[in-house]
C-alpha cells in the first residue's frame, strides 16, 4: 500500500493541514521510512510534499473531520476543484468573520442606546429622591405623633374590652339582679342560670383578693354577691313553698322546673329540710283525709264526695267489708296502693336526679359555718341516700294513715273472739308488715325481726302484728282452760278426745294461713315455732294429763300413742314443722319402746317363763360350774319344770292374738302387729338361752351317770323348741 502513488485530492487535502500534520505524521512513519524522508526533506520540495502526504495517518480525526466536510459539499475531485478548493475556503472564512464583525457592530449600538437610558434613570431617580427626602423630614414629627395616637387608642380598646369582659364575669346587671332576688319575677331557667352565674362569680372572687392595687375590689363584689345569692334562695324556698301547696300528686307529672328548683335549694340544707317538712306534713293532711273518706264516704266537714286521691264511684270500706278479715284487708291494700302512689309521685324527685341533690347537701355542709366550727366534718357529710330520703319523705307523708290504722285494726282484734280469724288478722298483718318494709326500707330481706325498721309505719304494723299474736295466744289458752275439766281420762277406745280432734283441726287452719306468709324459708320453721307452743303443746300437755288418769299402763301408753301419732300426721304435711315432726317422733318412739317391753313382759308372765329365763339368763351353756349351778336350781327339778312346760303349752295356741289384742286399740294396727313381732322375737331369744342351757346340762348329766340314763332328762319334762316358738307366735 505505501507503493502505490498517492491520490491527488489526498494530496490537496493533506496539503491543506500538512502544518498541523507533520510533527503528528512522523510519529507514525516506519523507522526506514523515516529515515529516508529526512535525508531527501532538504533536497526536493515535491519529495516533501510527497512525503507529507504519505505520512498523513487516516485515524487522525482532524483528518477524518476534512474529508467529511469534502463530502457534505460535494466537491468533485477535479483539477479545477482542487485548484479553487484553498480559495474557495479562505473566502468563506472572511464572510463569516464580517457577518461576526456587523452582529458586533448593531450590539455595540444597542448597548450605547441602554447606557443612555440608564443615565436618564439615575437621573431621575437622584431627583425623586431628593424629594422623598423632603418629604420624609417635613412629615416625620406628623407620623411620630400619629403613632403615639394609634399605641393609646389600642391601649385604650384593650382597657375597654379587660373592663367589659370584667363587668359581664363579676358584676350581676340590674335586669339580672332583679330577675334573681325580686319574687315577682318568675323562676324559670333564666333564675338558674343567673344563680349559677352568681356562685360562679362568688367562687373566682378568691382571685380578686390577691390584687395589690385595689385589695377591697373582691371583698366588695363577693359581699354584694353573696346577698344577693341569699335572697336569690329565699325567694326560691319561697316559690317551692308556694308550688308545693298547689303540686298534684294524683296527676304525677311533677315539672322538670320543680326538679330543678329542688336540686339547686338541696344547696340549703336547712331551707331544703323546712321545704321537705311543709310538704310532708301537707301530704299527711291529704292523706289522712282520703283515708277517712275511702273508709266512711264522708270528708272532715261530713259533706260526701272525694278528697285527695279517693274516686266518688268507690264505695266505703266500712260499709261493703262486714267481715272483719276483709275490713283489716280492704283498709291495709289502701294503704299500700296510697303508698306506692305517693312513691311513684316522689320518685322523679329523689332517684331520677338522686347524684344532683347528694353533691348539692354535701356543698351545702361543707359550706355551713356552724358545720365547720364544730369540725365535724366526716360524720355530717354522709353520702345522700336518694331511696332513704324518698322511703322518709313517703313514711312522713302515712303517718296520719298509720294512726288512724292503727286506731281501726286495734278494735277489729280487741272485739274478735274467734282464734282461728285472730291468727288470719296477724298472718295479714305480718304479710303486710313484710310488703312495707320492702317498699320503704329497699330491704330484699325476708326476716321477721323488724325492729331495725325506722319507718313509722313498719313499726305501727309491727305493734298491730304483735298485739294479734298475743290476742291469738290469749284465745287459745282461754279455750284450754274451758277444757280443764275434760281432762278426766281416755275413752274406752283411746280415741282422740274431741278437744284434741278441735284442736288439730284448728291448728291446719292455721298452718293453711301461715304457709300463705311471705316469710323467708331459713326463718318460716322458727317463726311458726312459738305458734305451735300456743296451737299444740296445750292440747298435748291435756292429752298427757289424760294418760296419767288411764285405768291401766298399756291403755295410758296406748291413749299417748295415738295422740302423738294424729299431731305428728297433721305437722307432716308442711316443710315449715320438721323440727316439731322430729321431737314428736321421738316421743312416739319412747311410747313404743314401752309398749314393745309390755308386749315382751306379757309374754314372759303369761307363759310362766320369765322366772326361769331371768335364773338362767346369766349362765353360760358352755361352762360346767354354770351347768352344776343350774340342775341345782329348784325351777329345773322335774315337778316345778314339767309345770312349767305345762304353762307353756297352754299358753301358746293362742298367745299371739291374745298379745296383739291388747294392743288392738292402737290406731296403727300395722304398727300394732310390728310391736308385737319385736316382743316375740325377744322372747323367742330368751327361750333360745334357755333350751341351750337344758341341753347341756343333759349332756353334762349324762357323761356323769351313764348308768342311769334311762332316768328322764330336763329335755323330756320341757320339750319345747325354740323352732316350734317362733312358728306359733309368727
């Protein structure tokens, strides 16, 4: 390749950048080439040529950049191209330099026009600032002023708007404070919210005592405050005063200002107690005036109608309740409907808002002088009981109602004559006694001890209940001492006497009426315990009396028996007489055991065993000196022992039905036969000792005098077996 002769538009072109190219160029020639080139460089200006031409490297990108730019110009490579081709570019070289020079030229006249305008600028700003100036020194004092002006009138908006907000927070307007202490003016919301503003204001008047430049600022408003929260209290203890002698219970829709009023004057204890107690007393009045009229028809004056909650269509109790259970009946449900009307009435006073009046007395007694000059501040601020202060309020308000009960029910029991109704009007008693002192206790207990209960009238019903109980008690021993003289001795059947029969019938009335009760089921069996010590053990205690008088023992054991057993049959029936039940049949055991030892002595008499059986009872069979110790006995010689037997054999045919026939007046022939059974099997035991001991002894005499065994033996004078016993007597 380096042979071949070179291109002549190469040669053009790398002629155009051989001053660029030679140093370059040379670089990359061989070491020969190299050497050539130097040696012919100063000789020959086309051999440099040539050789300039030759040493031109294609990866040279100045080189690369020249014929690019031959190609985009498209320039033919011809002699006259590569002629023109240096002028061609020089010339386009000088264009462009002048085009530069005349773009230089119009920003050199721009840049002459701005530098004018930028003097006429300056001018003008030196000018106006000349003015501004001024201007600035002629109305600086002006502003200055104007300022000081602007710093007081805020200064003076701020003391304005502190003396406002002031005046609203701690000073009471005249329309307010007329609203709050005159009495013409209603009590409405408008009187709450004043008054709440007042003790608001009363309570941050602490922080108006610490100011320095006026001390006497807070003492003042809290003196005129303070007055003024006073009247605003009297004139509401007045107007609940005033409702309160108008307020309808009978329509109980009592208003939620009423409410209000009481909740805010439970701040006063003292005023909210005098309110509690004029009403109290007023209900009582009402009350007891109803009560007067449901019973006669007729109110205080006499005139008919219907006072308080009484309806002119009911008729009075005393002339529809002739019978003196329903009187005491129909007069104790009027109470209890009057007083769960007036709980009803009452409730949305206490319980609704209950927290409310609590936390207004606690204020009220931690607020009280005297309250906290005592120093007693842990026992008087007890927690408000809601329900206690209702169920107080609602005993206040039955107190004439009680009284007057009491009056009425205290006549129907002193007239009554009959013991069974005596104990009906005490059971109602009591039933009613319970359903009070739920109702005005809270109390889910179902004791009969009520002496805990401080409602009046609990404790009226209580009294009542206990005067019947001992006008019940007072009847029945009267009716046993009327039956003194027929404690004379048992019937000849040993039934029941007709005072015992009287009796027993009266006493299941009577636990008919107690099982009723609402007595609780731990303290029904000792609550019904004094009653039967009043309604049985009399009866009984005559019935034993009776026994005592018997023409025999078996008959007065037999007479006992049956009572015992007909009162034991009667208390079985009621789970409330267990304890009763459980001593009668320990006292019913006691007599049979007794009759059981009769039968079993019948026997041993009858039979003419029992001296045998008792002399040989402490033998033993087995033992030889018992042996000897018994064929020595004079009960076991031949003549008395074959009596004996005889005794025996005429005694057996028929001594089981001679044996149950004494016992055949026992009203329980199964426990009869039972009895009797027990006693033959005893004696049946006892024979059995005594047969051991005759066969013994027989052996014992036998081995001794073996000769003489043709004798009779204690066996062949008493023959008898145990065997052959128990089949005639079962």
């Amino acid at each position: 390749m380096a042979s071949e002769a070179p291109n002549p538009l190469q040669l053009g072109a790398v002629n155009l950048g051989s001053d660029k190219t030679d140093s370059s160029s040379a670089a990359v020639l061989s070491p020969h080439t190299q050497k050539y080139a130097s040696a012919i460089r100063g000789n020959n200006p086309l051999a440099s040529k040539v050789i300039s031409v030759l040493s031109a490297s294609y990866t040279d990108a100045e080189f690369r950049d020249s014929l690019a730019l031959l190609d985009e110009r498209q320039t033919r490579n011809n002699a006259e191209t590569r002629r023109r081709l240096r002028l061609d570019v020089q010339k386009e070289v000088i264009d462009s330099n002048g085009e530069v020079i005349a773009d230089f030229g119009r920003v050199a006249e721009q840049l002459r026009q701005i530098g004018s305008t930028i003097a006429k600028l300056n001018k003008t700003y030196g000018a106006m600032k000349s003015e501004i100036v001024a201007s600035h020194s002629a109305t600086k004092p002006v502003l200055e002023e104007a300022s000081c002006l602007i710093s007081k009138r805020q200064n003076v908006d701020a003391r304005w708007k502190l003396l406002g907000a002031f005046v609203n927070h701690f000073v009471l307007s005249e329309d307010e404070t007329a609203l709050l202490t005159q009495t013409a003016e209603p009590v409405d919301d408008r009187f709450f919210a004043i008054l709440n503003k007042a003790k608001k204001i009363l309570k941050d008047c602490e922080i108006l005592l610490g100011f320095e430049d006026n001390p006497s600022l807070g003492s003042e408003i809290m003196t005129q405050t303070s007055r003024n929260i006073n009247n605003g209290y009297q004139k509401l203890y007045k107007w609940v005063q005033r409702e309160f002698k108008s307020l309808n219970l009978e329509n109980p829709q009592i208003g939620s200002t009423m409410c209000h009023a009481l909740r805010v004057l439970a701040e006063r204890p003292s005023l909210f107690q005098s309110c509690l107690d004029a009403f109290a007393g007023a209900r009582e009045s009402i009350l007891s005036d109803a009560f007067l009229v449901a019973l006669t028809g007729n109110d205080e004056t006499g005139t008919k109608g219907a006072r308080g909650n009484i309806q002119p269509s009911v008729k009075p109790i005393e002339m529809t309740a002739h019978d003196p259970l329903r009187y005491v009946g129909d007069m104790l449900a009027w109470t209890h409907s009057a007083t769960v009307g007036e709980r009803e009435a009452l409730e949305s006073l206490f319980v609704a808002d209950g927290g409310e009046l609590a936390r207004g007395l606690k204020e009220g007694r931690e607020n009280d002088v005297w309250h906290l000059v005592e120093g007693d501040v842990d026992n008087d601020s007890e927690a408000f009981d809601p329900v206690g202060a209702l169920n107080k309020l609602v005993d206040h308000d039955l107190a004439g109602v009680a009284s007057l009960l009491r009056q009425r029910v205290q006549q129907v029991v002193q007239a009554n004559e009959n013991t069974i109704l005596a104990f009906k009007l005490a059971n109602l008693l009591n039933f009613y006694r319970l359903t009070f002192a739920k109702l005005l206790s809270g109390s889910r207990r179902h004791s009969n001890s009520t002496e805990q209960d401080n409602s009046n009238l609990v404790k009226t019903l209580v009294g009542l209940e206990n005067e019947a109980m001992r006008h019940f008690r007072s009847l029945v021993r009267d009716h046993v001492s009327t039956l003194q003289t027929s404690f004379s001795r048992p019937s000849v059947d040993c039934a029941l006497p007709e005072f015992l029969q009287d009796g027993l019938e009266q006493l299941v009335a009577i636990m008919k009426t107690y099982d009723t009760s609402l007595a609780s089921p731990e303290s029904r069996e000792s609550g019904f315990a004094p009653i039967l010590a009043e309604a049985l053990d009399l009866y009984l205690a005559g019935c034993e009396k009776m026994a005592e008088k018997a023409t025999s023992d078996v008959e007065g054991l037999v007479f006992a028996t049956n009572c015992l057993m007909a009162a034991r049959e009667t208390l079985a029936a009621y789970d409330f007489t267990t304890t009763r039940v459980s001593e009668l049949q320990a006292a019913i055991d006691t007599k049979v055991t007794a009759l059981a030892e009769y039968q079993y002595n019948l026997f041993r008499e009858q039979s003419s065993t029992g001296a045998l059986c008792d002399a040989l009872a402490q033998l033993d069979s087995g033992s030889k000196a018992d042996l000897q110790k018994a064929v020595k006995l004079d009960l076991l010689q031949p003549q008395a022992l074959a009596l004996c037997s005889q005794r025996l054999d005429d005694f057996l045919p028929s001594a089981l039905m001679d044996a149950v026939k004494n016992l055949n007046l026992l009203q329980d022939s199964r426990l009869a036969r039972q009895l009797t059974e027990e006693a033959a099997e005893k004696f049946c035991v006892d024979f059995e000792h005594v047969e051991a001991i005759l066969e013994a002894a027989d052996e014992m005499l036998l081995a001794e005098n073996e000769e003489e065994s043709s004798k009779a033996t204690l066996r062949s004078l008493f023959p008898r077996t145990t065997i052959e016993l128990r089949v005639l007597l079962s």
